[in-house]
C-alpha cells in the first residue's frame, strides 16, 4: 500500500502533463491559417457586414412653373393700377340677396344705376375701364381672360355720351352703368357676370386702393326706379387680381398671381432598398427677385402629378422655409420624404413648392431651374447606404 506522500507527487505529476497538453493545443491553434468561422469571431458574433455607404448629388428634371389664377378675395381693399411686375385689377360681382325681400324690384323699371365705390382717399385721378367679364364670380374662384378684354366688353359710361374711358376720383364716387345692364340684372340671375375695373394708364407705375366688400364703406349698386323707389344692392364678392407684366425665364414661386413650382428628382438612381441617412435639395436664389412680407415657402408632395386638377393644390407637406432679402440660396430638407417615396409609402408624384397661406398678399421670388448654368441649377445632396449583409 503506498504511503499518501507517494500519492500525492503521483496527482502533482498527472496536473502537471495536463496543463502542459493543453498549452500545446492551444500554441497549435494560435498558428492554424484555417479561415474564419461563418459564426463570427471577436465583436463580429454574428459574422454580418456593413452596407456601403453612398455619398449622391442628383439633379432635377420636368421643373416648371404652373399658375394657378387664384386672386386674393379676402383682403379689406381693391386695388387698380400698374407696378413694375404687375397690373393690379378690382373684380366685382354685383349681389341681389335684398330680391328675397323685395321682389317685386323684379317688376319695377330701372331710371338710373351707379356703381358706388369708396374713392374719397384717393390723392390722384387713375384713368380706367369697366369691363363685363363673361362669367360670373365667387370669392375662391379661379379667373381668366383678363389679358385678352376687348372694347366690345367694356361698359359704357351712360352720363358722359357713352365713352368707355372713365377716371378713379376723389370727387366723384358714384359710377354710372347703363340702365339696360341693370336691368337686366335685377330681372334675370343668369345675366349677373362679374365686372372688372383696369388700369388704363400703361406707361405709369401707381396703384389706387378703395375699401373692399370686407371693409366698411364697401362697394354697392345703387339703382333709382321710374316709380321714385330706389336700392342699394351690395356687391356680393370681389377680389383683385394680378396679371404679371412680363414671364421671367427662371422658375417662380408667387402670390397674389399664385404660381408653383413643380420638379421630379432623379430617384431611380438610388438603390429602392437604400437607407437614406440624410438628403436635402438647394436652390440658388435669382438676386433681387424677393418680395412681400410672408415669405415662407412650403415644399409638398402633390395628391397629382397634373398641375391643372386640384388634387394638384393638396398633398403630404414636407417642411417649410422663411427666406430672407439677404438669403442667397434655400435649402428643404427631404430625408424622411425621400426614404418613404423608395419605400412607396409615399407618392412618387414629384414635389412642389408654393408660398404659404396662398391668396393673401402680393409676393414672389425666382428660383434658378435645371436650364441655369451647373453652379446655380438645383441640386439634391444624398447619403445613403445599401443594406447590411448577412452571410
């Protein structure tokens, strides 16, 4: 029987060529040129790879600018008269709600008509045209023709051997129209088109601003009839609209004479499955073309890519932009837009830009487009990334 001195040299010795094999092993598989495991080694414990990252300056195409002819209704003043950008034009649409109560004004013969306006601030004499418009008009609608009034619409004026030339006066703020129109106004709805007042003095840069029917000394119709009773219709709506005086040969964004913007961005030059981490799109500014004071823009995905349907007017905003006089360039920002247009949860409809708060004050600004030399044309600025890799 052997002494447990003896046993316990023999359990150090059998310790000792253990830990010797194992260090062998270990010093063998430190050396191997085998290739790595598909389970991954160190931090790599999935055995996955990053995607590449692109860094992308992608151009614009189809950028035009649409007009919409929308006038601003719902300011408290008219105005008639020319600046340098725009002819400024009053429309009226004369109103017959008090036929409701009163009808048998329908019966009665009509003496006298006057178109009452509010010109007692005036400090000038604005020469001007009344027009018939050949529709009638409600405050929201769009308006056209205007450019293209003939003589043939112009309404006489009855007091004065019937010129067609009549003045914007301090002195006077009653307008004679002839009998035979308002009659046939007060007897037949369907004859009630719109009237609109022009500037008619081209070659001077004035404006001339009356109170609205917003305002508290609006206009109205006041008619005398044969049987010594007389009314005040008032005008039901107006507004006034902006003819540009000229079209600029870069993209413009205006109001007043509302105008958009609209472009397509070459997206299929991105991978459909990429991660956009960042994107924005940037204009340069045409110099001294900004006007108004709310000259916020808003950058929008359109509900349609047809400029003439009103689904054109709606759509998914994306961001919006406050320039300034000094601001050379603008920038949106369009990285969520861009991701969810490749992902098709958005529209691939293009995008447009409009001032915000349209139809409400005379404004506009030149954008440089994809025609413009290659330092100012627009440019979309994106960094993507393709997806990670999983072996």
């Amino acid at each position: 029987m052997s002494s447990p001195r003896r046993r316990y040299f023999r359990a150090r010795s059998a310790g000792f060529v253990a830990l010797l094999a194992a260090l062998v092993w270990l010093a063998i598989l430190s050396c191997s040129s085998d290739p790595t495991s598909t389970l991954g080694h160190d931090s790599d414990l999935l055995g996955t790879g990053p995607g590449t990252v692109y860094q992308d300056t992608i151009g614009i195409f189809g950028d035009t600018t649409y007009a919409m002819h929308t006038p601003i209704a719902t300011a408290t003043d008219l105005q008639a008269g020319n600046d340098s950008l725009y002819q400024h034009i009053m429309v009226l649409q004369p109103g017959f709600a008090k036929l409701s109560t009163n009808p048998g004004d329908t019966l009665r013969t009509v003496q006298t008509a006057n178109l009452h306006l509010s010109t007692g601030k005036l400090t000038e004499v604005f020469p001007v045209r009344f027009y018939e418009l050949g529709y009638s008009y409600t405050e929201g609608d769009t308006i056209v023709g205007l450019d293209t009034l003939t003589t043939d619409a112009a309404i006489p004026d009855p007091a004065h051997g019937g010129t067609i030339e009549r003045n914007l006066d301090v002195t006077d703020q009653a307008y004679p129209i002839p009998t035979a129109l308002a009659q046939t106004w007060i007897r037949d709805h369907t004859t009630r088109r719109a009237i609109a007042i022009v500037y008619t003095d081209a070659a001077n840069y004035r404006v001339a601003s009356i109170p609205s029917s917003e305002a508290t000394d609006h206009p109205y119709l006041q008619v005398f009839f044969t049987d010594g009773n007389q009314r005040a219709y008032d005008i039901r709506d107006d507004a006034t609209a902006y003819l540009p005086n000229f079209t600029p040969s870069h993209l413009v964004v205006s109001d007043g004479y509302p105008r958009r913007v609209y472009l397509r961005i070459h997206l299929d030059r991105l991978a459909k499955d990429s991660a956009v981490h960042t994107a924005r799109i940037r204009f340069h500014i045409v110099p001294g073309t900004l006007r108004g004071k709310e000259t916020t823009l808003i950058l929008y995905i359109p509900d349609s890519t047809n400029p003439y349907s009103p689904k054109f007017k709606t759509g998914q905003r994306i961001i919006e932009k406050t320039l300034v006089d000094t601001d050379q360039t603008v920038e949106f920002p369009m990285t969520n837009a861009i991701f969810l247009v490749l992902q098709k949860k958005l529209k691939n409809n293009g995008f447009a830009i409009r001032f915000k708060d349209e139809n409400t004050e005379l404004r506009q600004v030149e954008l440089y487009g994809s025609s413009a030399p290659d330092s100012l044309r627009p440019q979309v600025f994106v960094t993507s990334s393709t997806p990670a890799v999983f072996p």
